[in-house]
C-alpha cells in the first residue's frame, strides 16, 4: 500500500468531505470537469481546504471552461493544499485510477494527483504522486495514480494537493475502474467470510487451536492428498476450525481433528516413499511432536505417522523450488484482498499460513532464538481478536519481528508502524549506545532553522523519555540484531503529527529544553540512509591506516585500491552498507594467501 507522506491531508481530506454534498459513481462525470458550479469558490460536489487555497478558475484551463488552483504563494512552506471528493465504493473491479492534467508555477514541496480507499476511519489504500517531485514550473501534463480494489473499503476519496509553496492547476480528472469509466464499473464481489466470530478465546481454545495449526501445517506440506492439490486447504481449516473452537476439552478437540482428517480419505500405501538422508543434512525438521501421544492422544498421532511413513518424493502442491538457487517458492497461496474485517477466520488463516512457512522453510529458523511453538501460541489470541485491518496488520508486524530477520516485514504497511504519522523533524538521527544523536540535517535548508543541532542527544519527545518510546515501539521492528533495530528506529523516531514538538536535549554535558517543528517529508527531507563516511571508496585516513568502503567501490578498482594499501599498518573494510558492486571475489582474492571457504550455501529439499 502507498501511503501519502503528506499525513495531514488524511484528516483533512476527511474533515472536507464530511461537508460536502453527497456525489456518487453516477453522478460524477460532469464533477471530475470542474463544470458544475458549486457553493462559493469551489466547484460542485469539491471542497478544499485551507480556506482560500483552493478555487475554481476559468482563465487558466487545460479543456472546458474552469479548472481548479491550488495557491499557496502566499502560505507557510511547511504545510499543504488539497482538493477533495469522495463516492462510495459500491462497484467492483482490480485497478481504480485517476487522470487528470497538471500545471505547475514555483512549486517548492510537489504537486500530484492523490487517491485513498477507506474502510471505516482506516485508510486501506493509497497513492499519490510525492515520490514523482513535480515542482517547480511546468505546463500542462497528464498524470495518474492507481490503487488495487480493496474489498474491505467502503468509501473512494481522491484529488489534488499542493505542498510547499508556489500554485498548481489541475483540469480534466478522468476516475477509472480497470480502464472503464467508474460509473460503468460492475458491482462489487461479495466478500468472502469465514461465518467464524470471536470473541475472547479461553486458554482452551488458544490450545486447541495452536495444536489445529501444526497439524494443518504438517498435512499441507506431507499428506499426498494434499501436496497433489486435491483440496483447498484453505477452505478445509475453516472447515474444521469451528468444531476445534467448540470443544468443551482437549479429547474432543483431538476427535475433532481426527474426524476431519478420516474425512480426507485413507492414506495409500506408497510404493517409492520419500526418505530423508542425514548427508549434509544443516536443518532437519521438527516433527518429534507428531510422535507425542500425551500432546494429541493416540489415534491423532497415529494418523499423523502413517501421514509422514507415506509421503510421495518430489510432490509438492503449495511450494516450489526456484531453478538453481533451490530457494522455496509459494504457489497457489490465495490472497484475499476482499476480506471484510474483522473475521476471525482469515485473520488466523494468515497466521497459520505464515507460521508454517517458517516452521517447514525458514533456513534460519533454528537461529530465530525463540521457541516457535509458544510464539504461535502467544499470537493466537492476537490475531483472532483483532477488530480492524490495522489491528491485524500490527499484530502480524509484530509476530514477524519475532523472526529476527531484517529481511522480513509487512514492506506495504510500514506507515502503520509507530510512531506513526507522516511529518518529522529535519535531522538525521543515529544511535550511540542508547542514545539517539543528531548525526547531520535531512535538509540543509529547513534543518538548520530546527534549533537542533548535530551531537545534541535527544532524551525525550513531548515530554515522553526516549527510552520509554524505544521500548514501547522495538516490538515492531523486525530487525535481526540490536544494532539493526536501532538503525530503522533512528530513521522514524521523531515521526509524529505536523507543528511543534517538545524536545529535551543533552547538548554539551547540559540538558536543555527545545520546542522544533516536524514538517512534511517533502520540506523535512529524508533520512539517510548511507551509515559510512562521505567521500570516494578508498581514502587514506593517516599515512598508516587505508580505508575502503563497499557503498560505492568499483570492482574493476578493487587492486587499485589494495596497491595503494600496501605498506600501511592497517586497511579498514567498511561494510556498513550494501556493497554498489559484488566484489567478493575481487576482493577477497587480495586478502588471503590459499584458497579459503568464506561462505557456505544450503538449499531447500
């Protein structure tokens, strides 16, 4: 999901519409030209806000008779300017978009088209055009922006806005349902649900169900039944859910699943069985529960066996090798953009789909330093009790920091991850020890004026200790390592709502008081994201000590570079950032004597 980095137009798109009168898909054609007249300045069914910022006008106009401006020459740089409609989403389909012409004088932040699906007070979907830098002068352009069809959405707002300073015309808004006019958009889909509440689960339940999740895991990845794609897994978990959540104890609950797996059908006797060689076996699976009869009594465990006893070599429906790297691939796994929450449901499909992929495919899980089973069992509760899709989504992100894994995260919905809000302050923060330092300005224009300057060490954020917001917000950086965590934190920690700030600060041995203003990204800059130091790939830092980082090295300079090491007492090898080229070899060809192993490659089964 694209979130707009200009936060505030959220609320105020949404303050704007709520004064408007109401506009639908059918209605709409003669609104999107700006040609109906309206209540003061603005056009029929449009509202704008500030006040005076945004009006209809006739002498600057791409087709037709008026257009619209958006004027803040004569407004704050920090803030911005929208213009703003909303229909219901009562119409179905993949792709909404929205065209339209653009004009642009003196724009200091940027000008865009933007559109957002809502679902209650949550916003689903977004997109706008920050990321496209449209300012300064231009004449008139076609643009677009475009959000997926979320069918747990019930309301469409879109526009244009203007940040910074300067003015921005916009005419001929086109609002597209894959390709087609909205008004001629089929209607919507119904959305599927699982017909499974929730409530507050017992400690029973969350039991019954953690056992119900491993059990489904396994038969996905090792009944033949299954791995031939002969069902719908999916289908079948919701299947059997609802008597695992009913059973008054753990016996039934056993039954139950017994019960829904006699329903399967009998495993056939395999001729060529799969077997499973200790040869340079690294990570093995953990099935020594299946064999745990006081867990799932003796007939589930039995059926559980003659699963395993059965399986078919090379026979897997919802994985796939990728060609050489041997990586798993997930095939067939259903996305379910439709989904109206909250629905119990899907809510725990997700979290049994996710746990199980690490379980049976994670190379490192045995690294995640946690005990996957009690992990599952802690989230059970969470998820299924989630009333919105951003309660959901913050429970999963947490569940995923439990991976311990940089590489892994909820990458569409970062803008949900405290601290929220699309504002900051103008600086760029790096931790030292437990400290959040001001390491350099995002923007050497509006830094400088923040009163904070580089070395001051934050202690507090409107009037909450930095320690405090650490802890209170680390569960949700999936992060493999401490010094990760802080990293990604620095980059977002003063993230908050637009306007003044309270600040303490540690500046020189002195603890002093600061009030600074978050601005939108486009005026606050982005943080840095380069954590070594300026200047080329190799530099002599003394006439003793070489230094050479990876951020931008050239691997046709590598023996260049290792010529003018020679004779120095030490060589500093920056890797504190991705290397610009694969230099491995160039490299590490220089630095050993023999042929040394360095890295060692395994691959799934």
């Amino acid at each position: 999901m694209r979130r707009l980095a200009a936060g505030m137009l959220i609320g105020m798109a949404t303050m704007a519409c709520a004064q408007s009168a109401p506009v639908t898909r059918k209605n709409l054609a003669g609104i999107l030209g700006f040609e109906r007249p309206g209540s003061g300045s603005l056009p029929g069914g449009w509202t704008g806000y500030p006040p005076g910022t945004v009006q209809r006008e006739s002498s600057v106009v791409h087709s037709g008779h008026w257009a619209v401006r958006l004027d803040r020459t004569h407004q704050p740089g920090g803030g911005l300017s929208a213009l703003t409609a909303a229909i219901p989403i009562d119409f179905g389909g993949k792709t909404i978009e929205l065209r339209g012409w653009l004009k642009t004088r003196n724009v200091s932040g940027f000008a865009g088209l933007w559109i957002r699906e809502d679902a209650g007070q949550s916003a689903v979907e977004m997109d706008n055009m920050q990321n496209r830098r449209l300012h300064g002068t231009h004449g008139w352009r076609e643009f677009s922006v475009s959000v997926p069809v979320a069918g747990n959405a019930d309301r469409l707002l879109f526009g244009a806005l203007l940040s910074g300073t300067g003015v921005a015309w916009v005419d001929g808004l086109r609002l597209l349902v894959d390709g087609k006019p909205v008004a001629d958009a089929p209607p919507p889909t119904r959305s599927p649900s699982s017909g499974i509440p929730v409530a507050t689960l017992t400690p029973l339940q969350i039991d019954n169900l953690s056992l119900l999740a491993r059990v489904w895991g396994f038969l996905k990845y090792y009944d033949p039944a299954v791995t031939s794609g002969h069902y719908d897994w999916d289908a079948e978990l919701l299947r059997v859910m609802p008597a695992v959540l009913s059973a008054p104890g753990a016996a039934a609950s056993h039954a139950a699943i017994s019960r829904w797996i006699d329903s399967l059908g009998p495993i056939e006797p395999c001729t060529h069985c799969a077997t499973l060689s200790a040869t340079g076996l690294v990570v093995h699976p953990s099935l020594a529960w299946i064999h745990d009869t006081r867990l799932l009594g003796p007939s589930l465990s039995h059926q559980l066996e003659i699963v395993y006893k059965n399986r078919v070599p090379g026979q897997q429906y919802y994985v796939a090798l990728a060609p050489q790297v041997r990586n798993p691939v997930f095939l067939h796994e259903k996305s379910y953009v439709s989904i109206r929450f909250p629905d119990a449901g899907y809510q725990l499909l997700g979290l049994f789909r996710l746990w199980n992929i690490v379980e049976y495919w994670a190379p490192d899980r045995q690294d995640v330093g946690e005990n996957w089973p009690d992990v599952l069992r802690a989230f059970i509760p969470q998820a299924a009790e989630a009333r919105s899709w951003n309660a959901w989504t913050l429970v999963m992100m947490r569940f995923i920091a439990e991976i311990h894994d940089t590489h892994a995260n909820l990458w569409t919905s970062l803008a949900l991850r405290p601290p929220t809000g699309f504002c900051r302050l103008p600086v760029n923060l790096r931790f030292i020890g437990v400290d959040p330092v001001v390491s350099g300005y995002t923007s050497q224009k509006t830094g400088p004026t923040s009163g904070l300057q580089p070395g001051d060490v934050i202690q507090a954020i409107g009037g909450v200790s930095v320690q405090q917001l650490v802890h209170r917000w680390a569960p949700f950086y999936a992060d493999s390592n401490r010094a990760a965590q802080r990293r990604d934190m620095a980059r977002t920690l003063t993230n908050g709502r637009c306007g003044p700030v309270r600040l303490a600060l540690r500046r020189h041995a002195k603890t002093i008081a600061l009030t600074a203003r978050r601005l939108p990204i486009a005026d606050a800059g982005r943080a840095a994201r380069k954590q070594d130091r300026p200047g080329p790939a190799f530099q002599m830092l003394s006439p003793q000590i070489a230094y050479l980082k990876l951020s931008n090295v050239k691997a046709a300079d590598v023996a260049h570079y290792m010529e003018r090491a020679q004779g120095t007492k030490g060589l500093i090898i920056d890797l504190r950032n991705y290397p610009s080229q694969f230099v491995v070899y160039a490299l590490g060809s220089l630095l050993v004597r023999k042929t040394t192993p360095f890295a060692q490659f395994t691959i799934a089964s």
